[in-house]
C-alpha cells in the first residue's frame, strides 16, 4: 500500500473531502478546511497528490484532468475508518443516481408502462428496494435489434426495462413487478462514471464503493494507462471497472456484483491488463478481455454465480490465467474464443443443470466441455487444475444495509461530530469518550 500511495514529489499536496463538514469555499489541504463535493478533485489532482476521502453518500463524479508521473502517482483514498479525515466510520459511496419521486410517472397506453416527461437525459433506472440490479436499456435487446419492436413495444414485453426518448423528453418504464414506480423506491442514472480517467496516466483509485454508473464505477479511458484500482467495490453499472483502450492496468481486489456486462472489462486493445484477488459475482461475465487486448494477467480471482461466464477470453491473444477460482457461473466457467491462452491452477466447480467447465468458438458445437477432464483431454490445458473442492465462496455484499447506512450517515456522523465538540469543550477527550459511550 506504501508503494501505490506514496508522493514522489516534494511539492505534492494532500487534498481532504469530507461531506459531513466540508465547505467547498476552503482550501481543502486539511481536515478541518476540507471540501465538501468530491468534484472538486477533478482538476485539482496533480503528480503525487493524495485525497482522503471521508464517508458520505457522493451523487457526483470525478473526471481526472492532470497526468501523474511514474515517481509520483495521482491517489485517490476513501477513508471509511475516518482515520485520515476525522469522521466517524461509514461506508464512502459514490453513485452516479438520483432518487426520483415515483408519483411523477402516469400510465401509458401499453399495459405495465409508465412514464414520466424529464429535461436530462437518464442512463438507467433502479429499485433501491429489489436487488439493484439496473434496468436494461432497450437498445441492445433482441427485440429491438432482432424483431425490429419500437422501443415503447420492448418495454411492455420486459419487466425492468426502460427507454428514454431524447427527442421528446419523456422516460418509459417496465418496473421489476408491473407495479407503479411509486410502489418502489425508485433511482434514476445521470452519470457515466464513478471516477474517468481519460487519456491520462498514473492514477490510483482505492477503497470507493461505486453505485448505479451509466458506465463503470472506475473507468481507465482511450489513451490512459499506467493505472491502479485496488480494494474497491462497484455494483449495479454496465460493468464494474472498464478500461477501454488503455495499457498497464491492475485491478487488485475489488469486490464487482450485479453489473449489467462484466465485474471487470478489458477492450479495445489494451495491453498488459492484470485482473487480481477480485472477487465477482451476480455479473453477466466475472472478468472478460476483448477485441484484440494482448497479454492479460487473470490470477487469484474468485468468480461465481455470474449469469452467463466466469472467465472470457474474446479475441485477445497471450492471456495467463492462473489460481482463479471459477465456481457455478450459469453458461461456463471458461469462455475462449480464438485467442492464443494459457491456464493452470484453477479451480473449476460447476452445480447448476447444463453448465460448462469450457466452451471455445469457433468450434463451439462440438467443443463445449462439461467436465474437467473432459475439457484437460481435449484442449491439453489446465492440467494441474482441479474440480470441485474450490472452499468457502466469500459473503455476497448486502446492498439493502448499505443503501440504509449510507442514507442515514450524514445526519448520525453529524450528530457525533457535534456532540464530541460539545464534550470536549466542556471536559477534553476523556469527556468526548464518555459522551460517544453513552455515560
């Protein structure tokens, strides 16, 4: 953590943001003259400065605009202990929704949609109270591009989908039950991305928990590289973490569920990709690299109960894939299509009726492995791997409890805060001790 977080730069600053009593007025160079809005660090960020970042719910986002350097990285740091910033602990959670009152949608001609007539584009919609996975766009389902529906047609047929008209700003909406929007707790998406990073380099982002993207919680961009994304999680966007087009990326133990295509994706030909130690689950793909990236590093992954693979290797070629653990995923536990591979080490465990160990295309018909052995016989890989026996499959986030915490923080971490200001002018710490126990 010391290598990944420490200035190189004698001049570097560190920058604190804290929703509970920053002011974006202030300086930001200190805990008690700290920024309040996370935004603020988007141009401020220079080689080798630091944000700790305190908890709160964050209804923003971050676009870097400044390049660290090699001996001097560019470091966000959430600070969920309140070590760094002074606040009581809380989850720091950046999401890219807004909630939205349901009682402004009505009824429309088609049975189950409801719509509602707003100015902003929306990129997604959520019921905080079911699972929080996001709606499906119309866009890319089969309906759509297949059967050529309208997209109105597409959202009657299918429950969580929705379908913005930009033309007539107006929001169609299928909820997960048929029920009106004001039956649940309704999130409208209007941000791409956590934090981007676009064309730049060495830049770390570490402990955030990201929410509900249009995009990805952590986005590594067209031309970036040289990047880090360590012990985050991010749920409920079209993937967890992307990077597009940039080199030199890890990803290092991040925990990435219920995102509409991947935990973590590495496209459009980006190169030395490491995905490490992440935990994912409850995604369409686990982890996934694409359209023509080159040497990929999948090591020490836990990937399970995905909806389609846990691990996908598409056109990209010198991919090393070892120690992961690939267990339930619903369609495979390894997807390969025509890329140069090598795998060992895993541990492969498949439970539901119908699920692969591998799959490879363009042979796909006669080259789907439903066994280990089977899948070592044919393809001479994962010899040393293993079936079954995989162990304890880590705890699945409880987004139910996060949702209410993160809610409620602001007004408990204030209340604290000011009570401690209270106690300590009337006693010092030994009083403020007493006071947050309840004496």
């Amino acid at each position: 953590m010391v290598v990944l977080v420490a200035p190189g730069v004698a001049a570097a600053a560190t920058y604190y943001v804290r929703q509970t009593v920053g002011d974006d007025a202030r300086d930001g160079l200190a805990p008690q003259t700290a920024w309040q809005h996370l935004s603020k660090l988007s141009s401020a960020m220079h080689p080798g400065d630091i944000a700790y970042v305190g908890p709160g719910l964050y209804r923003e986002e971050v676009v870097v605009e400044n390049d660290g350097a090699p001996d001097a990285r560019i470091v966000f740091v959430a600070d969920p202990t309140g070590q760094h910033t002074g606040d009581p602990p809380g989850t720091v959670m950046v999401t890219g929704a807004e909630p939205v009152d349901g009682a402004t949608f009505v009824p429309h001609t088609a049975p189950g949609v409801y719509t509602a007539r707003l100015p902003s584009i929306v990129w997604g919609a959520v019921e905080m109270d079911g699972p929080q996975y996001r709606y499906r766009g119309t866009q890319e389902t089969r309906e759509l591009v297949v059967e050529k529906m309208s997209p109105v047609d597409v959202v009657a047929k299918l429950p969580s989908t929705y379908y913005y008209d930009d033309a007539e700003k107006v929001l169609y909406l299928h909820t997960s039950d048929g029920r009106p929007p004001a039956a649940h707790e309704m999130e409208l998406i209007y941000r791409g991305n956590g934090i981007l990073v676009q064309g730049k380099h060495y830049v770390t982002v570490m402990g955030f928990t990201f929410r509900h993207m249009q995009d990805s919680g952590v986005s590594f961009f067209k031309g970036a590289g040289d990047e880090i994304a360590v012990d985050n999680t991010s749920y409920g966007s079209r993937q967890g973490i992307r990077v597009y087009g940039a080199s030199n990326v890890l990803v290092y133990g991040n925990t990435l569920f219920r995102n509409e295509n991947c935990g973590v994706y590495f496209a459009a030909q980006s190169a030395n990709g490491a995905a490490i130690g992440n935990t994912a689950y409850e995604n369409v793909k686990g982890v996934r690299w694409s359209s023509q990236s080159v040497d990929a590093l999948c090591l020490d992954n836990t990937l399970f109960d995905n909806h389609e693979r846990g691990i996908a290797i598409e056109n990209a070629d010198r991919a090393l894939v070892r120690r992961n653990k690939v267990v339930n995923n619903t369609a495979s536990q390894l997807l390969v299509i025509q890329s140069l591979y090598s795998s060992e080490s895993n541990c492969y465990d498949t439970g539901g009726p119908g699920e692969l160990v591998a799959e490879f295309y363009p042979y796909f018909e006669r080259d789907r492995h439903r066994t280990l052995a089977e899948y070592q016989r044919v393809r001479r890989q994962d010899l040393s791997s293993r079936a079954g026996g995989c162990g304890a499959l880590p705890a699945k986030v409880d987004v139910h409890r996060l949702h209410v915490e993160a809610l409620a923080y602001l007004e408990r971490a204030r209340k604290l805060l000011s009570g401690a200001r209270e106690a300590e002018a009337r006693g010092g710490v030994s009083r403020w001790l007493e006071w947050l126990l309840g004496r």
